[in-house]
C-alpha cells in the first residue's frame, strides 16, 4: 500500500484533525489555522521593524554627535590633524551605550590629564581630579601623600585626552553612515514583507468566514480578482492595464522554474497548511478528498516532490493505476536517487497486468537500495519479486 510521508510540521504547521468533516469545512478550518499563523508571523515582523527603527534612530544620534565633532574642525584641516572632541564626548558616549556600539578609543573619550610629582611619580586624573592638582600645586602641598618632604610636590599637569585625527574622525562617520544606508536598505525590505504578510492575514481572515459550502476552486478564486483587469489590492476596482501578452508571460515564467502559486503569491507556509490537511485526509482513508487537496497543491507548485508523490499516492488508493503512474514518474525524475516512487510505480504495474515491466520496475529498486537507510524498501521489494516468479512458476508447473 502506498504511503504519504509524515513530514508535516515545517514552519510551525501540524497536522489538523479533520474526523468527520467534510472538505469543505476542512478547507475552513486550514483556512482558520493559516489565519492565526499569519497573525503571529505579523506580530514577530512588526516587532522586527520597530526595533530596526529603534536601532537606525539611535546610529543617528551617533552620527550627529560626530557631525557636531566635525563642524568645529577648521576647513583647511588635514587628514593628520587632532579634533577636539571634548565637546561631545559625553553625548556620543551616551549614544554609543544606548546603541550597543564600541567606539574607538579615540572617540568619545573622557578629558583626562597626567600629573607629574617632584620625585617622577604620575597619576591619571579625570576633571575633578586636575581641580584637585591645580589647587595642590598652587598651595605647594604633597599630592595623595602623607610624605611632606616635597618630594611629592607637584612638576606639571599635562593633559592626556585621546584626540582623533581628522581622517579618523571623518572614517568614522563614513561608518556610522554605511550602518543607516544598510539598515535602511533592509528596513525597505521589511515593510515590503511586512505589508504582504498583513494583506495575507487579511485574506485568510475573509476566506475562512466564506460559508461552509464554498470549494477548493472557490477559495483559489479569493487570491485572484473576479475580473482578470481589475486590482483586488484596489478597493473602488479601477481598471489596471493587463499585459496582452499575458500567458507568454506566465509560460515563461513555468519554464524558467517558476511556478503558478507564485502568481497568486503563495509561499511556503500556504503549501505547508495544505500539505498537512492532505496528509491528515489521507490517514483518514478520505482518498478523494485528499487526492484533491494534493492535486490543489500539484496545480500551484509541481516543482515539490512530495506534492507529487502525495498526488500518486491518493490517485493510486482510488485505483487510478494509470494516472498513479504518470506522477510517480514525475517524481521519480525529480530526485533519479530516489527509489521509492519507482516501487509504487511497480505496484501500480502488477495492478494493471504489466508483470514484466512491474518486474524491471523491482529490479531498478533493488540496484538503487543497497544502502541501510534503504534496507526495509530493499527487503519489500525482493519478496514482491520472488512472489511474482513463485506465482509465475506455479502457473507454469499447473499448466503442465
């Protein structure tokens, strides 16, 4: 018997129990489960874009410390030349903190000074600690020390600040500039995503309140406008221009690897929700209704595999050997390493009649299953061999 793989939570997708519904109202209910998945993807996205602009708001701040920095920088200034820096110091090193930004030493650093005692010894001090030396040294007392020999006298305060150059400085603004182009680049980005995604929770909002009658067909025809020359996104239906060569267009687009859910804009958590009513359909033994829900996803992207596969498989319960066959083989084409779709295709043979196609079908699986992951397949595949020539034998021996 052939057999849906179980690979159904990707993306935050599980499986939905559907007992006893029909597919109608099953399509609802995916319908329902899409709309909260889209809901919270809404709420991470937004929260993504509020802490971009959080971010590039904060940068700005840094880039207009430094800005400040270079206005008093003189206009015939050389690369080499130091900028005083104390009169942002503090603002920038503010900024930076809030930012989570390391400046450079030479950036945003605090005054300090060096102060020199009689017997060669120095201390690194901050603003208050100069005050402190300047009214030592004019007083002629030890400084931070109880030797009064006048050894510990103060010789000199010299300032220490680090001081940048103007091409360092100028370096670094070019560098804060970069970050804001880049997140702004990005941010662009988000609110594109963030607007697809709003309009897609809107959507499947809207669809899931569709009465319980309403299709698979009906459903697809909510993601396209009823007249192909007016704009869903456009809510008094004004004419847009639609291309004449319009299924050139989309012909190009399948050949190039396209695929026709991206003209409705599905994308993998669509496929994923569908992927996963199919399969619980399956289980249920619903074939039907689940070689519907895999044709959906066959029809809006054949580029999958397990679509493919899914597909055969519900055709083959419904004992569509022929049509089983025809997907399987897709499938098989897809991924050549894969040997399972080839046994299925081999099943589906014996069903019609075909033993000896059904035969070399069996013996491809076998070449291609030497593997231990492959081994169960392996296994399968020999003893339905040896039961067809057993089979085979025994009508020879009895016609004799």
């Amino acid at each position: 018997m052939s057999t849906v793989g179980n690979n159904v939570n990707v993306g935050g997708v599980s499986s939905i129990n559907v007992q006893g519904m029909d597919l109608e109202t099953a399509m609802m209910a995916v319908q329902s489960n899409r709309a909260n998945l889209l809901e919270a993807q809404l709420k991470d996205q937004i929260a993504s874009v509020q802490a971009k602009n959080d971010q590039i708001s904060k940068l700005n701040q840094i880039l207009g410390s430094l800005n400040k920095a270079a206005a008093g920088v003189a206009s015939d200034a050389k690369a080499g030349d130091k900028v005083d820096m104390s009169g942002s110091a503090a603002e920038l090193k503010s900024a930076a903190a809030s930012a989570g930004i390391t400046l450079p030493p030479e950036l945003g650093a605090e005054k300090s000074w060096e102060v020199k005692l009689r017997d060669g010894t120095t201390h690194k001090v901050d603003e208050a600690g100069k005050k402190e030396a300047d009214d030592y040294k004019s007083k002629n007392w030890a400084f931070r020390s109880s030797d009064y020999s006048g050894k510990k006298g103060i010789a000199s305060i010299t300032e220490t600040t680090p001081q940048p150059t103007k091409g360092q400085l100028d370096g670094f603004i070019q560098q804060v500039k970069s970050q804001i182009d880049s997140m702004s680049n990005s941010q662009q980005m988000d609110m594109l995503r963030l607007q697809s995604l709003s309009n897609k929770r809107n959507e499947a909002c809207r669809t899931a309140a569709v009465p319980s009658s309403a299709t698979c067909a009906e459903i697809t025809r909510t993601r396209a406008p009823a007249n192909p020359r007016e704009s869903p996104m456009n809510t008094k239906n004004a004419p847009v221009s639609i291309p004449d060569n319009l299924p050139e267009q989309i012909a190009e687009l399948l050949t190039n690897g396209g695929t026709l859910g991206s003209v409705y804009d599905y994308d993998d958590t669509d496929y994923e929700v569908l992927y996963a009513l199919g399969h619980s359909l399956y289980s249920q033994t619903r074939y039907q209704d689940a070689m519907r829900t895999f044709g959906f996803l066959v029809t809006h992207n054949h580029m999958e595999k397990r679509f493919m596969n899914a597909f055969a498989a519900s055709l083959q319960m419904l004992k569509s050997y022929k049509e089983a066959i025809k997907y399987y083989s897709m499938a098989s084409l897809m991924d050549m390493g894969d040997p399972l779709p080839t046994y299925h295709t081999a099943e589906c043979m014996i069903a019609l009649g075909y033993t000896a196609e059904a035969k070399e079908a069996l013996q491809f699986v076998l070449r291609q299953s030497d593997t231990p992951e492959r081994a169960e397949l392996k296994s399968r595949a020999q003893a339905m061999l040896e039961l067809m020539n057993s089979a085979k034998s025994s009508t020879s021996t009895s016609t004799h």
